[in-house]
C-alpha cells in the first residue's frame, strides 16, 4: 500500500513537472511569436467629404501617424447620409486594428432618423478623443449686422434672403442652424453641400 501511494506521489510529481516545463516553453513560444502592433499601415475612414473638421483632425494625425505608429495611415473618405455610410464602413470592418474611423457628434443623431444597419453606439468602441469642434457663426466682415442680434433683425425684415451652408441634411451643422432659425423666429434659406 505505501509502495503504491509513493509510486503514485512520484508518478504525480513528474507529470505535474512535465506540465510546467512544457508548459513554460508553450508560453515562451507563444511570446516569441506575438508581433508588433502595426505591422502594416491602419486604414483610418472619416465619414464626411475632404476638408471637413473630421477629414482635417484626421489629416494632421496622418502627418505624424509614422514617427508614433512606425506605420502610416492611410485616409479614406466615405461621405453620405450625414455620416452613416462611412460608420456602417467602420462598424463592419474586421476588427484586428488595421480599420478605425473618426466620429463626431453627428454619431448620435442616426438613432433619430431611422434604424440603420449597426447600432453604433455598441457596435463601436472608442479610442481617444483627440479633438473637439465649437461650431461658429461667422459671417463676411464688410457686412452691416454687428453682432447676432443685428442679423436677426435683419433676418426678420427680409425673409430668405439670408442663405447658410451646412455639409448635408441630418448632419449637425444642418440641425444647429435649423435649431437657431426656429429659436431666433427667422426664415433663411440652407445651402446643403455633399461635405
């Protein structure tokens, strides 16, 4: 009997040091051939037309994407339906690192119009926040109106003479001016451009 719990311990003890050994040599294997991130460029898609504020941040972390990453990034525009064609591009690319996209606030307005193809929301996780965007009034300088009061009430003696451009209806830009025009009691004309 004690002969066979001893063989037993013993039987126990070398494969249990068999297991680590091997073990040990399978976790070392499996360290060696665990590759850098990246080994090649990252496809960055901005969801909107070139030289929007999202295809500009893009642009600029292009610039330096090399000297960070060692690899470059490569920028594709996907614009239309005020972002949804190029997050659906996003949501659905393989998710091994080698895709990402830039995202705005617009993000959040999809749920509003429809149902769309992914929920974005979960269907994308974010990375980093590397910009904001204020949105601004602005217009020509040599005009009469002094500060916004001024372009109200001129606004609201010559209806739709004013015109505002946005980058596409359902976009923030669109919805904002939409916002200010019913607040301010006025009726100007939109401009959509496709970016």
């Amino acid at each position: 009997m004690r002969k066979n719990t001893l063989f037993l311990l013993v039987a126990c003890l070398m494969t249990i040091s068999t297991l680590i050994g091997g073990c040990s040599s399978i976790q070392n294997k499996a360290v060696n051939t665990i590759s850098k991130y990246p080994e090649k460029p990252i496809t960055m898609i901005v969801p909107f037309s070139a030289g929007g504020g999202l295809d500009l941040t893009a642009r600029a972390l292009e610039k330096s994407a090399t000297k960070y990453l060692g690899q470059p990034l490569a920028i594709i525009n996907k614009p239309g339906a005020a972002g949804s064609i190029g997050y659906n591009e996003i949501a659905g690319a393989n998710p091994d690192g080698y895709t990402i996209g830039t995202v705005g606030v617009d993000i959040l307005l999809q749920s509003i119009y429809g149902p769309t193809k992914y929920n974005y929301i979960t269907a994308l996780d974010p990375i980093v926040q590397v910009s904001t965007s204020p949105l601004v009034l602005a217009v020509k300088s040599d005009q009469v109106w002094q500060n916004v009061d001024d372009l109200i009430e001129y606004a609201k003696q010559h209806p739709r003479e004013l015109k505002y451009g946005h980058g596409g209806v359902g976009t923030i830009n669109h919805l904002v001016s939409v916002f200010f025009e019913q607040s301010a009691g006025i009726n100007i004309q939109q401009v959509p451009f496709r970016g």
